[in-house]
C-alpha cells in the first residue's frame, strides 16, 4: 500500500499498489494462498487489544497510567494490588516496588514473564529459569485444566513477578491480561468485544478466535520448515511438514489469548490478508476508516497509539535515550502496534529484520506473517506479507522487499502521481 506525499495526498494510505498471491495455502490439496486464505496471527492479535484499550479509553474508562488492579475483580485484583517478585537467588519473593499499570501491561515492561511455545518454536530454544516458572500455566491450557481467559489471568496472578514493575523489558502475558480487563469492562467475551467494538465497524468477516465450519476450507494448513526426525522429516534436508493446529470452531482453544497463544501451539485470532489490511490501513490512515466518514479511533489516539510507549513508562536518560528499550536492545521502542525503530538503531546483520531506519513500525507472529510501515518522505508505505510456516522467518523477505519500497519512494519527486514500484 501507498499514498500522496503528506503535501498533495494527506499522508494517507489511499491505495494498493501491489497485492501478490503466491505459492498453496496447502500442498496436499494444492488449494492456492489468495487474499482471504485464512491464517492465524499469533503475536499480530495484540495490536488489536491496543487498539481495544484505547476506545475504552475515549470513553472515560480507563488512563493507561492507571494500575491494573483498579480494573480488575478480586481476588485477581488483590494480587495484582501487592504483586511479589522473585528473588533470583532463592525461592523467596520480596514486595514489588511499585504497581504494575496498563502501560507496562502494553509495553512489556511489568515484570510479568511468559513461557516458550514449545509446539511453535525451534527444537533448539529451552526454557530459561523464568519461562520455566510458567511451564505450569502452558500444560494447564493444553490438558484443558484451564478453560477460560479468567481462569488463565486468576492461575497467573497467584505467580511472582520475575522483575519489579517498569524495570526492564522481557515478552509477557500482559496482553492476555489487558484481554481479561477488555471483558471486566465490556462485560463481554473478548471475542465478542473485538467484533463489536473493531471487527464489524471495519467489515472484516474472517476474523476471530475461531475459524467457523463453513470457513474452514479456506483456512491455511500450517507446516514446519525442518530436518528434525521429530517433526516428521528425513533428517539429512529441510522440509515443509505439516502441523496439526486446532483452530477450526468446535477444536479451537478455549483460552482467547490476546498475546496470541497461551498454550504450546494454538491460540490467538485467525484473519486474512483483506481483512488485516483493512485494519493496518485504518490505524495508519490516523483512525479514519476507509470509504466512509467515520472513525475506528479519534486522531488524537491514533497519535497516541503509534508513540513509543517504553519511553512513558521509565522516561529518558540525560542524553534523552528512553532507559527501556524493547528486547532490551538500543533504538528500539514499543507502541501499540509493534517496535518502532529510534534514533540509535543499528541494523542487523544482512538487515534481517531490524534495518536501523529511525520511523520503521513493524511486527510479526510465530507462524512468519509480518507488516512493515513507515513515512518516506511524507509518503506512507505500508508492507504486509502472510505465511503460514514455523519457526518464524527471520524476517529478510519481508526486509528486502521493504527496502525496495523504501528506494522507490525515495527517489520520487513530491508529486503523487508518481508511478507505482
């Protein structure tokens, strides 16, 4: 997707200029991936609940400042108001410092950890000493111990925290637990409340928790790249293996993971490429929804939605670096969408996936489906690409096409009539 230059068009997202289909949706059927293939998001779910924490917001409920807790029902309420942490070099725990707030809970930065997925990552990734501390929370899910969002975030809040609020950055359950606050306040299903309050108002009709009956033919099979035996492969070459993953109504997981998964391997909404890029295409049209005179957010908390949040949550060191950088790694910031790349930024090696280009929005989730966006020079541009194969692409496709973009607009004059790449 493009637009004018922010002088003749706006700045706004105004059309398509490429849409590509490529390769099977699944290999067995040899049915084609189109633009409403049906996929699962995994980690891309959170932005959605971002989004949902600010229309809560506008209406007065909520300040993202706020502690958790005061949105909360006991006893998870009681929990969160004296959270514990633990001690690294014991099995004691001491009071947190401060409270966690729905920032941190945003932002990744609320002590809180999370466990690995071990049906989604690598063979080689263990749990470390703090993912080991949830182990518990993921076999509960996959036996069906735990069956509800509520019973999820209540077994969670009886753990320590790993670190004292607003510390340090580490990739959590906090977006599972901004879910369970959606459905305090709205006092309905986060999957009800996401198609009320995001999904009907965009008109995307494939999105949701679970892949309706009739739908699930166009729901994408999901494989694993691999030579591992374990997987199903020969051991000596990598191949595409087919992955049993329950997602279809009636099979799909009970728990609605707002983070994207909560058990080994299923969780988290299910879309297509339309019904994703309607949304993208709102958030970064400032909150205006296409085609039409309303809005998903007002302008000014399509604003706040796209701040680098790391930043309000510990402030900035004299030289005005944020003292939190998200993966902990310098020039990267958090907003409600994905990372954001900051002044300081340095590449990956071969520009993987971090390109070190100050302005860059992007995020992906566990089954290598991503989206790139950012202003060059006034013009927005704005990249999404869906797969549907573990373990998560290391991002280069992604990145060379995104440079690609980045060059072409570079080179255009100010006239928005420049021909497409």
């Amino acid at each position: 997707f493009t637009g004018g230059d922010s002088g003749g068009g706006g700045g706004r997202l105004e059309r398509c200029a490429l849409a590509c289909a490529r390769g099977k949706a699944d290999l067995s059927r040899g049915s084609a991936m189109t633009a409403d293939t049906i996929v699962r998001l995994y980690s891309m779910t959170k932005a959605f609940i971002g989004v949902g924490i600010l229309r809560m917001k506008e209406r007065g409920l909520l300040n993202l400042d706020d502690p958790v807790y005061k949105h909360l029902p006991e006893p998870v309420a009681a929990r969160f108001r004296a959270p514990r942490v633990a001690m690294e070099s014991s099995d004691m725990t001491e009071p947190a410092k401060g409270p966690i707030t729905i920032r941190m809970l945003l932002t990744h930065t609320s002590g809180m950890g999370s466990d690995i997925a071990p049906g989604l990552d690598a063979l080689t990734r263990k749990r470390g000493q703090w993912e080991r501390m949830y182990e518990g929370l993921t076999s509960a899910v996959d036996e069906g111990r735990i069956h509800t969002l509520s019973e999820f975030v209540e077994a969670l809040s009886q753990l320590p925290l790993w670190q004292h609020p607003g510390r340090e950055f580490y990739y959590s359950y906090g977006y599972d637990v901004l879910g369970y606050l959606l459905e305090q306040k709205s006092g309905l299903s986060l999957d009800a409340f996401l198609r009320r309050e995001v999904f009907k108002p965009l008109g995307m009709r494939d999105t949701g928790f679970a892949v309706q009956k009739a739908s699930a033919p166009r729901l994408a099979r999901l494989y694993r790249h691999t030579k591992a035996r374990h997987f199903g492969a020969d051991g000596s070459r990598a191949q595409l293996r087919p992955v049993d993953s329950r997602f279809v109504e009636g099979r799909h997981c009970r728990v609605l993971s707002g983070g994207g998964c909560v058990s080994s391997r299923d969780g988290g909404l299910t879309s297509t490429l339309r019904d994703y890029s309607k949304f993208l295409v709102t958030v970064f049209n400032h909150g205006a929804i296409p085609g039409s005179r309303k809005r998903l957010l007002s302008a000014s908390s399509a604003d706040l939605l796209l701040q680098n949040h790391c930043a309000a949550v510990a402030g900035s060191r004299r030289n005005g670096q944020p003292r939190i950088f998200a993966h902990n790694r310098k020039g990267i910031g958090l907003n409600l969408m994905g990372e954001v790349q900051l002044e300081g930024c340095e590449a990956d090696n071969n520009c993987l996936w971090f390109d070190g280009v100050p302005g860059l929005v992007q995020w992906g989730g566990a089954a290598t489906t991503f989206y790139k966006y950012q202003r060059v020079n006034g013009r927005p541009l704005l990249l999404i690409m869906f797969a549907q194969v573990l373990p998560q692409d290391d991002g280069r496709a992604c990145s060379a096409a995104f440079l690609r973009m980045r060059a072409w607009a570079e080179a255009q004059s100010s006239s928005p009539s420049s021909p497409s790449p």
